[in-house]
C-alpha cells in the first residue's frame, strides 16, 4: 500500500499502459483520476492537448480528491510513415500529443503539486533516444518529452518535486497494434530490427506501470531527472 492516501491524476487512463497504472496505484491505496479522450467506464473525458479541457480536469481532480500528490503522463499516439511522406499535420499532432499535452498537464497540476511535494512521472520511450525508421514525428515527440522533463526536473527541485521519464520498448497496447498497421509495406526490415530487443515478444502494459509506481513512490524518493529504460535489451545489447 506505497499510496495510500496519495491522490493520483493519471492521462491515457482508457487503455493500455494507462489503464495498468490507474489500476495498480488503486490496488495501492491510491485515490486515482483517469482521464482520456476515449470514453470508458470510470475515466473523464479530457483532451490533452486542449489547455481549457486539462485546466477543468485538473481542477475537476483536485477538487474531487482533495489534491495531487502524482501525475502520470500515459496519453500518447503513434504513426508509422515514411519521412518523406510525413505531413506538418502529422508531425504537429505526434508533438501536440506526445511533449505538449505533459507539458499542460504539469503546468495546470503544478500548485497542487507545490502544495504536496508531490512527482511527475511521464512515459517517453526508447524512440526519444534512438533513431528509428519511418517513425521521425513520434521520435522527435518522445525525445522532446524527454527534455521537457529533465528541464522540469531541475527548476522544480527547489519546490521538492520530482519529474522522471520511463522510458519503454514494444509493448502490447492498443496504440502499438494500431501503429503496427501504418507501416510500409515495403518497409526495410533489416532497419526495423533496430527497435526489436534481444528478449522476445512485446511487454505487457503493467510492467510498464509497475516503473512508473516505482518512481513516483518514496522508494524513488532520491530520483529526478532520470530516464528507466525498460525495453527487452534493445538499446543496451
């Protein structure tokens, strides 16, 4: 029970990874708010990327849980194409999505994390710190989320707040298998294999919240700032 009494607001909350964190910081005593643009049972509708609809949220959150102790940056998108092939709509919304939406998020939730000596915990991925092929929008997103992050850590120190990044490989949610099928179909597979790893198979979304609950608990309490790779031994191999 690492959260108990802890109230935790959680974006990308309908599925997936988020989905898996809402429900382990729940299982740990935690007072949990889950938003998405996806309609599901227990989640509110929240677009991260729209500054009013994350301001209404987060107050919404604060107010029904009597605070913020943990944000949990989950919501994301990804889109396979060929570089040259890739529209300024496409990159804009990977960017809108992926680094802008944590950026609101934090900025809306920061006097309540002030209030609490609270943590920030954003999952990027290990596209944001390595080149892959016919993935330049999500990469350059997660790589400027990763950065978004490290500049949070260091000027939010002094108010006591941590900020930390997970840092995932392949991992089976919903958003994955829809990438999966906007990939080229003549693709270079020897390129692709770069974001394979050396263990098998695609990890299963609560491993992934079990990283963010690690950081975002007292057991991390001497972390700010990092990256936790988690990816079957893609990069470091």
């Amino acid at each position: 029970m690492r959260f108990d009494g802890k109230c935790v607001f959680v974006t990308g909350a309908a599925s997936g990874i988020g989905a898996a964190t809402k429900a382990l910081f729940a299982s740990e005593g935690a007072q949990v708010f889950g938003v998405d643009v996806t309609e599901a049972e227990g989640i509110h509708r929240c677009d991260v990327t729209d500054p009013e609809a994350v301001r209404a949220a987060v107050a919404e959150a604060a107010g029904a849980m009597g605070g913020i102790d943990v944000v949990a940056n989950v919501a994301g998108i990804q889109t396979f194409s060929r570089f040259a092939e890739l529209t300024p709509a496409m990159l804009n919304r990977h960017l809108a999505v992926n680094a802008v939406g944590p950026a609101l998020v934090v900025q809306a939730a920061l006097p309540h994390l002030r209030a609490r000596r609270g943590n920030v915990v954003t999952v990027a991925s290990i596209s944001g710190l390595q080149g892959q092929p016919y993935n330049a929008a999500y990469c350059a997103s997660k790589g400027a989320v990763r950065l978004l992050m490290k500049s949070l850590a260091v000027e939010l120190a002094a108010d006591g707040i941590r900020v930390n990044c997970v840092c995932p490989g392949m991992v089976d949610t919903p958003i994955t298998q829809n990438a999966a099928g906007s990939i080229p179909a003549d693709a270079d597979w020897g390129l692709m294999t770069r974001m394979m790893g050396v263990m098998p198979g695609a990890m299963d979304p609560s491993e992934i919240a079990g990283a963010i609950a690690y950081l975002a608990s007292d057991d991390a309490r001497g972390i700010t700032g990092a990256d936790l790779v988690i990816d079957h031994g893609t990069l470091w191999t």
